[in-house]
C-alpha cells in the first residue's frame, strides 16, 4: 500500500496483514480522490478522515496539498507509525486524535470540506451512529463532501433532501459520496 500522487507519492504506508484489517483499495483510492477533485480543490480542504485506520486517505489529501487533515480513531498505533514512517511528526497540519468517531463528532466544531468514514463493516453501530451526526454536523462547509465505504450488499440510508447521492461499485466494496448542503 502507498501513497499514489502529490508530494509523498510512491512512499509505502505500513498496514498489519491479518484478516480482520482492511484496508481501502488502490482502485478504490483512486476514483475517491478523482471524483473528490471534480468537486472542490483538494489543496482547499480541511479533512476529516474517521475510522481512519493507517490514515492512507488522510496521508493521500495531505500528500496532495490539503490544508490539514484530522485522523481520528480507537486505534491509532498504525497512523501513528505511518506518520513516523514518513517523517511528519512535527507537522502542525496533521492532527491524530484516540476516539471513537461518534464521540468525537460530539464535541468536533471546525468546518471542514472533506470527510472520509471508513468504518469497519461488521461494526453497523457505529456506522449508524456516525452517519446521523454526519448529516446533522454544524462543522460542514456550504457543500462538504463525505465519502464512505461499506460491502456491496449493505443498502444506502435513507437521507435527508439536503443531501445529494453518488453510489460507486469495485468488487467488494460500496463507494458511497454525500454532498451534505448546509443549510
């Protein structure tokens, strides 16, 4: 797995190989962020990226000039590592912080243009809790974007008029980007 353009292109990131880890697919990195770029500047956003995991989303928008990024999750050893990996310890711009999404989107009150949530799909708790604060968030911009990823089978929720809809297919995986308008 490794960063695919921008400044950091072609560094490796660690991910542990075991079965219960899965990490987003190169296919699938790719068309979220060449859909992502047909709607907003990438160098522009401020991004969250939830459940994030090794942060490989979050390091991609970093890589590719976002102004910052917010990795959050329960654990955070493998952003972390990847952070250390790549030298960026000491970057101000790049926030990790060691909490459950949905808790963190309680107390979280900065705008932001750009949310990755990629939570694991056997935990369809936590999908439902954050996915309710996501649509009800007073940090979005006028237009955010939220990308989130679920197996194929799983249904889209039903969502609010506010919010546009774009469903993408790759083998096993539901790409799914809401256009949350901000009232």
């Amino acid at each position: 797995m490794q960063i695919i353009s921008g400044t950091l292109k072609s560094r490796r990131l660690y991910y542990p190989k075991n079965r219960r880890f899965r990490p987003t697919q190169a296919k699938v990195k790719e068309a979220i962020f060449n859909i992502a770029q047909s709607y907003v500047d990438i160098k522009d956003c401020h991004v969250l990226d939830l459940c994030c995991g090794t942060g490989a989303l979050g390091l991609e928008a970093y890589s590719r000039g976002a102004k910052s990024v917010y990795f959050v999750d329960r654990y955070i050893q493998y952003i972390q590592k990847n952070i250390s990996t790549l030298n960026l310890e000491q970057v101000p711009e790049l926030r990790i912080k060691k909490q459950d999404a949905a808790q963190f989107l309680k107390q979280y009150k900065d705008t932001v243009d750009l949310i990755f949530f990629d939570p694991p799909w056997d935990n369809a708790e936590l999908y439902e809790r954050v996915f309710t604060q996501l649509l009800d968030a007073p940090y979005s911009t006028r237009n955010t974007l939220i990308f989130f990823e679920t197996r194929r089978e799983n249904n889209t929720p039903n969502l609010p008029d506010s919010t546009s809809i774009k469903c993408y297919n790759y083998s096993s995986t539901n790409l799914t980007l809401l256009q949350h308008h901000a009232q």
